[in-house]
C-alpha cells in the first residue's frame, strides 16, 4: 500500500540513508529534485559562456589552458547532473527545452558580464568559492545519484577556486593599475554571488520542504553566513577589501555581521532583467540549433551499430 511505501521512504530519510532511483519515492520529492538538478546542470552550461569570454583574451598560455580545463569541467558538471536527472525519469532534451523556453532556471550569478581579465579570478574565487560551500552539503543529499556526482564535482570546484584566488593574488600583489583592476573586478562579484545561495530564509519557497527531506542540508542563510566567514579573512590575504561597510566580526555571534542583500536585484535578475540574461539564453538557442547535426548523426550512427549488432 502507499502508507507502507512512503513509511519505508520516510524511515531511509531519517536513518540518513540514501533513496536510489529505483525506489518508491513521494512525487513532490521526485519533482522537486528534477527541478534542482536540472536547474544546477542548466547552471553548469550556462555558466560556461561568461568565463569562455575570456579563452582567447587569457594574458599568457599558462592562465588560457587554466581557463580552458576549468570551462570544460564545467561542461563535464552539467553532463553529469543532467545524467543524474535523468535517473528520475525525465530526458535531457525535455530538460534543455525547459532552460531555452524560460521554464526551468539557471543561477543568476551568470547573468552578469566578464568586463576584465581579473573577473576570471573573481569568479574562480567567489563564485567558485560559493559553489563549493552550497555543493559539499550536497554530497549528503538523500537522493543517491546527486549526492555521488557531487563528490567528483566538489573535487574539481576547489581547483576551480584555487586557481581564481591564486589569478587575484597575483593581480594584487601587481602593479598598481593590476591591483585596481582585482578590486574592481570584486567589488562588481561580491554582492552577487551572495545571491547565489537563495532569498532568504523567511522568503524561501522550499526550503522547508527540502530540508525535511534532506535534500538541503542547511539553510540559505546559514551557508550565505559560512561563505562571508570564510571570504574575510582570504579577502585581507589577498590585500583586498570586500565591498560592505557594514561587514564586522560580532563575537558574540562567532560569525560576520554583513550590509543588506539589494533582493529587487535578484527577483529582476531571475525575472530576466540581469545585464546579460538575454545575451545568455540567445547563445544557450543558438548553440542548440547550431549542434543539431552533432546530435542527429550521433543518433544516426547508434541506430547504425544496433540495426549491424542484430543482422
Ligand atoms: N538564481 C536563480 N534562481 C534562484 C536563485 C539564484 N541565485 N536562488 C533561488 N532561486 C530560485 C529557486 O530555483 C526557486 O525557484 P524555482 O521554484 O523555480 O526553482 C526560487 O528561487 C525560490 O528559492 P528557494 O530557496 O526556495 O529554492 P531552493 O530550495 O531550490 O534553493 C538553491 C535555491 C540554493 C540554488 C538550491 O536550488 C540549490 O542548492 N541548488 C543546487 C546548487 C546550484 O544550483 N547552484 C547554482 C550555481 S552552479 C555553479 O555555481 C557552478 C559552478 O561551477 C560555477
């Protein structure tokens, strides 16, 4: 019966156990993991396109192949967790046509313009760095699939971090007009990618429900505070401040007190009014018709080597 189905569900989740494709699961459950799966792959793509900017502008051979291997790691991310949604019993294609007509979301954070050469550290840095902070909990996640392929994506995040610090610090560490050019480029990145964990709590649609389900294992807020905690004191390493005057230690709360987040910005940019949503979807469409013919004979040459393997 369903009451012993979701008892059975019910009792994997809270013994922390994880919940695999093949297992019963409550619909909502399933649908709200498609959604953010599939939200985090459309992410990963489109995430691709503000750094890819930057390949063949890079300063040296060393900085482009750093680039080059971190943009195709991205790619490799959203094959990934597409693969992972797909276990859910939904294709790929289904999914990619949500992200082309505007059904599905990606991250806001891509919405914005890579305008100099340090916004490649700055992203590897913050954006990277927030990734990592949302992502690791992630790897507890009761759904099976998501949380295994967030382990591999975990591993190669931190590079992806690595290599942004180290870009800034040498900018930093520069001439004067470098170091101007960190700061610029962090003072543009840093409100944004505080975005990038959610409204907040009191404002946030799931959460609730998928912490119940151990989907998220920690709030908006408290992985927007662990991300401000861990970005000050690289932010004095780096000799670079963060762009909030109200930013303090507080030690009665063993945490960063921090300015107010700008929330009109992110329900604009979600709505679609962010500096470069259209810049995005239109390349996201064009790539897609444009790879048509890559995906047909791929179809072609399987049916090919299945019609052979039967004759
Ligand atoms: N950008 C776009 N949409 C956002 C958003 C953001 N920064 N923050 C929240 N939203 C959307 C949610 O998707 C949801 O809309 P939906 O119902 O249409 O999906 C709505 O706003 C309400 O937000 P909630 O907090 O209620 O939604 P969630 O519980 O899903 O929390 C989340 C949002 C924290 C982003 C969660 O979905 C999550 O952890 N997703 C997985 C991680 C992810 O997608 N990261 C995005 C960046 S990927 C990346 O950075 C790659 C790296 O390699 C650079």
């Amino acid at each position: 019966t369903t009451e012993a189905y979701e008892a059975a569900f019910d009792a994997a989740v809270a013994a922390d156990e994880r919940i695999e494709p093949r297992d019963w699961m409550p619909e909502a459950y399933r649908a709200t993991l498609i959604r953010q799966m599939a939200q985090h792959a459309h992410s990963e793509i489109i995430g691709m396109q503000p750094e890819a900017n930057w390949i063949t502008r890079a300063p040296s051979l060393r900085r482009k192949a750093i680039l080059m291997a971190k943009v195709q790691d991205e790619a490799g991310h959203g094959l990934y967790l597409y693969s992972a949604a797909e276990t859910l019993g939904v294709s790929r294609d289904e999914l990619l046509d949500k992200l082309h007509t505007g059904r599905q979301k990606y991250s806001s954070i891509f919405n914005y313009p890579t305008l100099t050469w340090a916004d490649v550290g700055a992203i590897g840095w913050l954006v990277d760095g927030a990734a990592i902070t949302n992502q690791v909990p992630l790897c507890r996640c009761s759904y099976g699939p998501y949380a295994r392929a967030m382990v591999r994506v975990c591993k190669e995040e931190s590079f992806h971090q690595r290599q942004g610090y180290e870009l800034l610090l040498a900018l930093s560490k520069g001439t004067p007009a470098q170091h101007a050019m960190a700061q610029d480029a962090v003072d543009r990145w840093w409100w944004p990618s505080l975005m990038m964990f959610g409204p907040p709590d009191d404002a946030s649609a799931h959460s609730a429900q998928s912490m119940a389900w151990k989907i998220k294992r920690h709030s908006n807020d408290e992985l927007r505070q662990r991300f401000v905690d861990i970005c000050v004191p690289q932010a004095e390493s780096l000799g670079l401040s963060l762009p909030d005057p109200d930013l303090r230690w507080n030690e009665e709360r063993g945490h960063h007190d921090f300015g107010t987040i700008d929330w009109s910005e992110l329900t604009e940019v979600i709505k679609g009014n962010g500096p470069c949503n259209e810049q995005r979807l239109g390349q996201r469409r064009r790539a897609h018709e444009e790879g048509a013919w890559v995906r047909e004979a791929a179809a072609a040459h399987a049916a090919k080597r299945r019609t052979a393997q039967h004759t």
